[in-house]
C-alpha cells in the first residue's frame, strides 16, 4: 500500500529555531495528532541552519485538503500555537509524493523530532 506523503520545509526568521522547535514540539505536533493527522517526521533540517521540516502521510490528495482544511480552519489551532509558529517563517515549500508504508515506517523510525 501507499501513502501520499507531504513534505513541508520552511525558512526560518534568523535566531527563531530554538522557539520554533519548541512551539511545534509541545504544542502542534500534539494537536496535529489529536486530531487524527499522521505526522512522520519533523525537526531541524541538516542542510542549513535555520530551516525546519515536516513530513506528514494521508490516504490521498482528498483526505489531505480535507483534514488540513478541518485542522487550519479550526479556532483550537487560529487560538493556540498558529502565531507561535507562523510569526517565525519567512518562507515555506510543500511537496507532494506517494511512498510505500516501508518507506514511511523507515522514516518514521528515523525520526529524531
């Protein structure tokens, strides 16, 4: 079976990584996760200092514009960590890509978060 992955990398505001890390960490990942959204990977990116990634699965592109509009739209997430979160990107980039369960279970474990 597959999974459509979506890969989400942002640019940091510079001197934010730590407050971002710590904002998705405690807050989104567990609210992202409450509400049913299978969340991967994510963490520091290796490449340069002040990007960061998420890694999240779905059953296909409908169920990804569904729970993302459910969980974005919602006043828990517009109330709660959004700010926290937004206020410190200067850029982001999604990818889309289907990946076999192996490869997500791989990732999974790999996942330093």
């Amino acid at each position: 079976m597959t999974r459509l992955l979506e890969i989400r990398t942002y640019r940091l505001k510079p001197g934010t990584l730590a407050a971002f890390h710590e904002a998705m960490h405690t807050r989104a990942v567990p609210m992202l996760r409450s509400k049913g959204m299978d969340v991967v990977a994510y963490g520091k990116s290796d490449h340069e200092e002040e990007t960061y990634y998420l890694v999240r699965a779905y059953a296909n592109r409908q169920a990804l514009e569904a729970e993302q509009a459910a969980f974005y739209g919602s006043a828990e997430w517009r109330e709660g960590p959004r700010s926290a979160l937004v206020d410190r990107i200067e850029t982001y980039l999604n990818t889309l890509l289907w990946a076999s369960d192996e490869t997500v279970a791989s990732m999974r474990s790999l996942n330093p978060g």
